[in-house]
C-alpha cells in the first residue's frame, strides 16, 4: 500500500466537518450557452452518483455562480436540484465583474435562503467567493488572454460582503473561501486573501504546466508539488481540492497527451489517492453537451451515462494510508508526498505556471484559452514557495558546468527562471519593508532586492543572469518610467530577502556580478554567467549607477522587461 508521508492526511484532518465531500465542478450553461435548468441539474447530479467504479461517492457538487442562468438574480435552479436528489453543494459567488453584478449574486444567495430556509444546513457545505480571480491578473492569466481578474482587497472585501450577507441566517456557521491556482495562493502578495478565507480552494492541472516535463508519467508528482506549496502557505487552514483533472481529447501540450487512457492514469494516479481524505471536486462529469469543447475534461461524453468514459474503479494499491510514525494533525494540513517518489519533490517554479484550463464566468468554465476578453492590467510576481530549497546559507561557489559555453543568450527563447520575489529598499527608509513589489525600482536611494528559487534539475547546466529593457512601443503588457543618465549594478546577496526586509536589514553582498554602465532601451544585456546554483534560493541587488532612477514592471509577457537567469 502506498502511503502518503509523515503527516498524511493532515490536511483533510484540518477541515472543520468530519465528513469528506467527492464531487464535480458544475456550471450554469452548456456548451450551446443554453441554461442548465432544475430537472437536468437533477440528471447530472444523479448521473454523478451513480458512475459505475465509484460506488456512488460522487454526492457533493461545486457550483460558480449562484444566479440561474438567464436571469438577473433568480437562485440557480441546482440548489432545487440539489434538495431533489440529495446533493451536497460548494456554493459558489462569481466575483470577476462589476459591483452591479456583484450585488445580484448576494440577491440571488438571500433569496436562496428565504426560499429554502433551514433546509439549506444540510444542503450546503460551504461557501466559495470567487474562482481564480487572482490568477487571471496574474503575467500568466493575461498571457492566456483570460477574463478580467481581481485583486486580494478586492477578493477580501466581496469575501467580507458575503458574511455580512449570510450573518443570521441559516448559512451563518458555513465556512467561506475562496478558490484559485496554487501559483496565485503562493503569491505572498495575496495572503490577505488566506487570512480571509476559513478554506482554501486549489486548483491544478500538470496538462497544462507546458514549459515543464509535463507527460502523464510526471503528472502525480507535479500536482502534489502543487496542492503541497499550497499546503506550505495556508497557515493551518484546510485545503480543499477545487479543481483538477486531465482531458480525453484536445490538442497536446508539451509532454501532455490528452486521452482516455492518459486520463484514467491521472485518476487513479491523483484522484484516487485523495477521494475519501481531502474535500475534492473533480473537473468534471460532463463538458461535451451537445458539444465538446478542446480539449475535453469529461468523464462522460455528450450522451449523459453511468457508464464513463473509462473504468473509474480505484486500484487497490491506491488509496493513501496515515502514517505510523506520527498522528493526524488537527491544526495545520501537511506535505503529501508523491508515491514515485516517497517525499516531497521540489515545487514547480514561476514560468512554468499551469494555465489552468478555463477562464471563469458566472457560467463556470469556458473552453480552455477561450474568447478573448478585457484584461486586467494589474499583474503578480509570485514568490518563493519550494520549502525544499536551501535557502539559509551563502549558496556554494558555482560548479563547473558540463558546458563549455561561456554565456546563454540574453533572451526568453529556452529555459528560464522568473523572480519569485522582488522587495525595494530605500536609504531614506532605512527601517521600514516596502514589502513585496510587482514592479524593479532604482534610484539613487532606492534598490531592490530579486530571488530566484533554482531547482534541483538545473545541477550540470550554464546559468546567465540577463537584464532584458525593450523599447516601450515592443511591450504590450507592461511598462517602465526611465530618467537620468547612467546604468545598473548586480550583486550577489549571502542570503535571499523576504517580505520584511529592510535597507537597514537587508542580506550582506556577497559577489559583484557585473553592471550596466549605461542601459539604454531595445537591449539585452549578460550580466554574469556560470554554473547554476541548482537547488538554491539565490538572491541578487540591483542598484543604481550614475542619476538613472528606473520604474519598471517586471513581466515575461512578450516583450519580456526585467531580470531573469536564463539556462543552457
């Protein structure tokens, strides 16, 4: 029997309901935009629990919106459905639009309560404010063009709006959350939002992570080095498994080969390690009615059956096991390891983020890279999340590569790393964090400080550390302010910096790397190159020479703008 690792289950121990939810993403319309109404709600939730190889475990249901389709601010027609049939729900408030629409979703959730009264307690599980919001201002959500975002505060005060809404009433005692991709929860920058939050919802899809070795082989271990980062940064609070799954048909991506027999290998690779110990809500039971969308997710295909797709039965060997050696905590979820491996592997870094596959509306999920809508234009810098990485000593002087290149190309073009974290300190401050920054800023008295998180895999490789500065009209997304004549510098720090650093706190200089004696736009520059600090969290500070004062938006979104080390 595999077995998950020191603390395993932890994180299903940590919720505040004894009970364990399995159930499917579901959203207002189909494929055709027709609206889902109460008595097909009633087929899908019934087909859900009746899939052959499951057992009926399927009770549960997660939901995007809670206005009916079609309508203004009517309760959607599947909590009915959901008293018919017996299902539990994760109701879901859809955030991504204007105040306006923001208010018909708190219409739509009182009327909901004064209709079915006290009959929602053992209806609804919980409440989740928003979906993946945070990701879609993020470099990657505006890189795949999804629908406009929102920020923590904005997430923190609709969350707050929501438990004015409900306070007594009969969902008073639900938890309330929110739902995103690991590479938003990891943001530090939005940490507000976790402390808001009595759940965090996850989403992760290693379909989609298509810069990274991302083939089946590879998919458990990519998605618990997903749930884990998110795990590592929730503060105790329970994680819950919102969304994950992978496609029977689409287009490939990277290493990712969408089919039946891949997708049955995730299933019993992921899913079946985690139904029956974390809340979880697989994507999906059905998203091919009457069409199928590219690339398919469902587990069932246009005709709605309890006969899927491919055999859902677990393995034996499949389910996951509390370790011996230490009892369930009850306060804070744990690391869940991978079974190829016994422990924990390194988090997955920055540019290799999943592009999660839908762009969310009040309907739930669109195809994946669908219509191109407005973008937001606030984006997020996402910061150190591998709890594996050495991070407390001056990383060693840098091995030899089995290279014999002398530089990488001052480009985008191959492997690179992106800053996980970016923090300004200023001579005139000298006490006080700025805390962490979207954006590289340098003055005369201002310098900021990058980290980068290498991973193991880069052990053997040629790193250069680049300075790319496009000319504004190549940018699309980001921008800079330049004034003043002069150029930057980089060093080396002994340590990386965090959130709470300070001029006066700030990591010693290790190393001079090199310098920019005078930067001028629609150039790339090679600041240093050599081996790879594979394994590490390094830390580097870029300063000022001469009257340069420099505001940029560090953003890999064509042209790419900032700091980056690049491998070869």
């Amino acid at each position: 029997m595999r077995s998950f690792g020191l603390l395993a289950l932890a994180a299903f121990f940590a919720t505040t309901s004894a009970q364990v939810y399995q159930g499917f993403n579901y959203g207002s319309i189909f494929t055709n935009n027709a609206p889902i109404t109460e008595q097909e709600y009633e087929r899908l939730f019934n087909t859900g629990k009746q899939l052959q190889g499951t057992s009926g475990a399927f009770q549960a249901a997660r939901l995007f919106t809670t206005i009916q389709a079609g309508t203004t601010n009517s309760p959607i027609e599947a909590i009915a459905a959901a008293e018919a049939t017996q299902t539990r729900l994760l109701l879901g408030i859809f955030l991504s639009s204007t105040e306006e629409q923001f208010n018909n979703e708190l219409t739509a959730l009182r009327s909901a309560i004064t209709q079915f009264g006290d009959r929602l307690v053992d209806l609804v599980i919980a409440i989740s404010v928003g979906s993946e919001d945070l990701y879609r201002i993020s470099p990657t959500g505006i890189l795949n063009r999804s629908n406009p975002g929102e920020g923590p505060d904005a997430v923190v005060r609709r969350i707050n709006a929501v438990r004015q809404a409900v306070a007594g009433t009969v969902l008073s005692g639900k938890p309330i959350g929110h739902v995103d991709t690991w590479t938003a929860w990891v943001n530090s920058s939005n940490s507000a939002v976790i402390e808001a939050s009595d759940f965090i919802g996850v989403d992760a899809y290693p379909y989609f992570q298509n810069t990274q070795e991302n083939s089946i082989q590879n998919g458990e271990s990519l998605f618990f080095d997903a749930y884990n980062a998110t795990v590592a940064v929730a503060g105790g609070k329970p994680v819950w498994i919102t969304e994950t799954g992978w496609p029977v048909s689409g287009p490939t991506e990277n290493q990712a080969v969408p089919s039946l027999e891949n997708a049955r290998t995730y299933w019993d690779e992921v899913g079946c390690r985690v139904f029956g110990q974390i809340n979880t809500f697989w994507y999906t039971l059905q998203d091919a009615f009457p069409n199928a969308p590219s690339p398919s997710f469902g587990v069932v295909g246009s005709t709605l059956s309890n006969t899927p797709l491919y055999d859902l039965t677990c393995p034996e060997d499949s389910a996951p096991s509390p370790s011996s050696s230490a009892e369930p905590s009850t306060s804070s979820p744990a690391v869940i390891s991978s079974s190829a491996t016994g422990a924990p592997t390194t988090p997955v870094d920055r540019e290799t983020a999943p592009a999660p596959p839908a762009p969310q509306g009040p309907q739930g999920p669109q195809s994946p890279g669908g219509s191109p809508g407005s973008s937001a234009v606030q984006n997020t810098v996402v910061p150190s999340v591998g709890t594996t990485l050495a991070t407390v000593a001056t990383p060693p002087a840098a091995p030899s590569p089995s290279s014999t290149a002398r530089s990488c190309p001052a480009n985008l073009a191959g492997p690179f790393e992106f800053p996980h974290l970016i923090v300004p300190v200023d001579r005139n401050q000298p006490d006080v964090a700025l805390g962490t920054s979207y954006n590289g800023r340098v003055s005369s008295t201002v310098s900021s400080l990058f980290n980068f998180d290498l991973p193991s895999s880069l052990a053997g490789k040629f790193c250069s550390l680049v300075f790319l500065f496009p000319t504004r009209d190549q940018l699309r997304t980001s921008n800079y302010t330049v004034s003043g004549a002069g150029g930057l510098s980089f060093e080396r720090l002994d340590n990386p910096a965090d959130s709470a650093t300070t001029f006066n706190n700030q990591p010693e200089v290790n190393v001079t790397v090199g310098a920019i004696t005078d930067l001028q736009p629609g150039n790339s520059y090679v600041i240093g190159s050599g081996g790879c600090f594979a394994g590490f969290r390094v830390g580097y500070k870029v300063s000022a020479i001469g009257n340069l004062d420099l505001d940029y938006f560090q953003n890999f979104d064509p042209s790419p703008i900032g700091l980056y080390i690049v491998s070869c």
